[in-house]
C-alpha cells in the first residue's frame, strides 16, 4: 500500500487518526507567484470558454452510499449542460479513475488527467458530493481567467497559528499561506496540469501518507516558490443556496444528505485506549464529557485500576504508535468477553471520538492474519495497509478531526458539524466538547446548524 510510484503512493486509511511531528523548514514572505493581474484575466482574444472545455472530477468515494451521492451529483450537472446539439462535458468520479486506493490524493492521476484532456480541455474543476454548481455562470466566471497561463482557482483558507496537521509550515506566519476549501470546489488551468503532470512523472512524489490534503496539494503546486499561489475566487462559495450574500455564488454548499436511520447506542461497543499515567488526567475528561452517551464502554490500560474501571489487555504501554493495544481491543471485541455489536469505536483517551468498525470488517481484518509488526507500531498506518490488501475500502468523513479545533482554519469549521476532534494540548477539553460536539439544542457547531443536523451525521 505505501510506495513511492508516483501512481500507488499517497495511500492513508482515511477514517482513522493519522498525526505527525516533521516539521518543514518553509521561507516566509513573498510566496512565488502572486496573483495575475486583471490585464491578464480580461485577455479578449482569450475569453471566450465552452463548456465542453472543463473536465469535472467530482472528488468520490467507493462507498455505495457515496456512490449514489456522487451519481446524483453528476445527472444534476448532465441536466444543466443539456443543448441538443452539443456534447456534454466530461464529469468524472474520481472513485472511478483508478484501482489504486492512493490516487484519491489527486496529485498521482495528474499524468493520467494531463494525456486524457491536455489536447481538448481548458479547466479541470474539482468538487465534492455536495457541492452545487451553476454551470452556465460557472463559464462565465472562468472566461475571465486567460486559459494560456497557471491558474490555481478556489476559496482560500489560511491558518491562524502554525499547526501539526500542516507540519507547521510557515511558523513565522502561517495566515501568509492560501489553501483552498474543496467544499467550494477548485480548479487547474491546463497549462499548469501539464507542468505538474510533468513534475510527478519526473519526480516520483515524496511522502507515502496525506493528512491535510488540501494543504498539501496547495503546497506542492506552490513549489517553494516556483509555481503559482491560490488565486481567490469570490464566486466560489460555501454559503447554502438560499442564502441571501450567496446570490453572486457559481458554488454554494448542498443540504448534507440523510444518512439513514441513526444507529443504536445497544449496537455500538466502545474501547478507550489509556494507561496509567493519564488515568488521573484525561480519564476524567472522558467521563465528563461524552462517556454517558455510550451503553457500552471499556477503558483498556496497561494496569489494572478498579476505581475507574480500566482492564489491563497484557500490552505494555508504548510511547508512540500502539499497535499492539489496538489489535488486542480488535481480538476482545470478537470474543465472548464483551456484548456483540455490530460497530466498534475505538477512542484515544485524549480524543473527543476516533476511529470506527463494523464487526465484519474486524472479522475479516482478524481472519487475515495481519498483524503489528512490533507494539508501538503507528497502528492507523498498519490498519490501512492490513485494510487494503483486503480490499477493504475506508470510507472517510472530514469531520473527524485528527487535532483541536484551533488547528483548523475557522473558515471551515463554520460550515461544518465536526464528530471529533484530537489532543487536550493548551485547551480545555470540557469546554471544545460543549461549544463543538454537546448534542444539545443550544449548541450548535456553527451557525444554522442544529441538533437535527447532527443526528443526520
């Protein structure tokens, strides 16, 4: 699953917490490329763009549900472009593109997008399930870009202090870098696929996992200077339709789709990984925020503590990756120690929610024989490489959250209703919990968004 193949790599067990320390000696300043000037956006002899000119890739996922949701997404978009006398344009499902599990990163399919539509097309746009387009202003709005030069297009975020998620890169000022809202949808120009393209063939792409990867592809396609920055983009918005301020919008932001039923708390079972030393400080935090709501809950340690209770699994507690521990809460769930259900949630004592199973997929993951290859293995990274050699697909949700709330540009948690956040670090856990995640009327995780919401999740 981990390679350096510009076409397998990238590869990352999307749903589970994935943190890193590298830190990336990043200038600070002037970042390459500014912006192009309005001569160069309003050239005449340019401007005029047809629609059959963009590429949409809608950023999908294998999962039947998001299938569907992707499906749905594409037959609106066909709708719009109807001319009878005219082909429509070409709408992907990035799900589709490729068998290999890393190509969801973007960044290994853009040799394959540059071959494909160099010769015919203009624009690759991407935008995810729910993601509402006007396609005729769509045009409109990216004929006044000349399609002869780099174009990185979106709604830019930026960080507020340096963060973990983004390898604190840009320490000195990290609100100087733009990375863009995928809700928004974001586009390349052709010109600047082809260069990358080139880059990724040449250069096989160095990191074998992605965290953030919004920040990431803005980082690569930035180059250290080298290649362009975000350009913003008023009209790409993630305002709701029927907002009155998104009026000028091209892209709004869809009513999150109805899951189905909510499952019942009798069919979740809960392990939370501790040990001794944080049974004091961050098991209470648990039991004071969150651990009512669950009918069943087991915390697992490397010592056995009546008072809370812990159970002691006979693994040692490692200082980094815990591989171990979470193999041996994978065997528990299985047996007859515990109630049978059908999902497992699996929580770090320092975690407002984690990682989720159904049984099947520990069943299988069980039967296979994988295993950790030493205790304080990262266990997320070993999950995801057991998971795919089983071809077992994780189906990954943005609101999971591998940090805290301040570690995200607030752009975009103001459109979102988060399940988790990650680490106690300089916060008060108690008080993240009750503004973000309390599933209570009076607190919602941004505004507009209530408990209703949250129970569509």
């Amino acid at each position: 699953m981990l390679s350096n193949d510009p076409y397998v790599g990238h590869t990352l067990a999307r749903g589970l917490i994935l943190l890193s320390c590298f830190h990336i000696n990043l200038a600070t300043g002037i970042l390459g490329k500014g912006s192009q000037s309005q001569d160069d956006m309003h050239d005449i002899n340019n401007s005029q763009l047809d629609l059959r000119e963009i590429v949409f890739i809608i950023q999908s996922q294998s999962n039947s549900f998001h299938v569907r949701q992707a499906e749905r997404k594409r037959a609106d978009l066909l709708k719009q472009a109807q001319v009878p006398t005219e082909k429509p344009p070409v709408i992907l499902l990035l799900h589709g593109l490729s068998d290999n599990e890393g190509d969801w990163s973007i960044l290994p399919l853009l040799p394959y997008l540059s071959n494909s539509f160099g010769k015919n097309s203009s624009w690759i746009v991407f935008l995810e399930e729910e993601t509402n387009v006007k396609l005729s202003k769509l045009v409109e709005v990216f004929a006044k870009f000349d399609k002869r030069k780099e174009w990185f297009l979106g709604k830019p975020l930026h960080d507020e202090e340096s963060t973990i998620i983004h390898h604190y890169a840009f320490a000195e000022n990290p609100s100087v870098f733009k990375y863009p809202d995928f809700t928004a949808a974001w586009a390349l120009s052709i010109p600047l696929v082809e260069r990358l393209a080139n880059r990724v063939r040449d250069e096989p792409l160095k990191s074998d996992f992605t965290i953030d990867l919004k920040h990431e592809v803005a980082l690569y396609i930035w180059e250290n200077g080298k290649g362009p920055h975000l350009t913003a983009v008023p009209e790409l918005c993630t305002e709701p339709e029927d907002f009155p301020h998104a009026q000028h919008c091209v892209t709004t932001r869809g009513v999150p789709p109805f899951c189905g039923q909510p499952v019942n708390n009798e069919d979740v079972f809960v392990a939370v990984k501790t040990c001794k030393k944080f049974h004091s400080e961050r098991v209470p935090v648990v039991k004071k925020t969150w651990e009512n709501h669950a009918l069943f809950l087991e915390y697992y340690s490397d010592y056995a503590d009546p008072s809370i209770p812990t159970i002691n699994l006979g693994v040692p507690n490692t200082e980094r990756g815990h591989c171990g521990k979470t193999f041996a809460i994978l065997k528990r769930f299985v047996s007859d120690a515990v109630p049978k259900t059908n999902w497992l949630l699996i929580v770090d004592d320092d975690t407002l929610i984690s990682m989720v199973f159904s049984r099947e997929a520990v069943v299988q993951l069980l039967k296979s024989g994988c295993k950790c290859y030493s205790n304080d293995a990262p266990d997320d990274m070993v999950l995801g490489m057991c998971l795919n050699a089983l071809g077992l697909r994780v189906t990954h949700s943005p609101l999971f959250h591998q940090a805290r709330p301040d570690d995200y540009a607030r752009d975009l948690l103001a459109h979102q209703v988060p399940i988790s956040f990650h680490k106690h670090w300089n916060i008060d856990p108690v008080a993240v919990f009750n503004k973000w995640l309390k599933d209570d009327l009076k607190t919602s995780a941004s505004d507009g968004l209530n408990k209703s919401g949250k129970t569509e999740l």
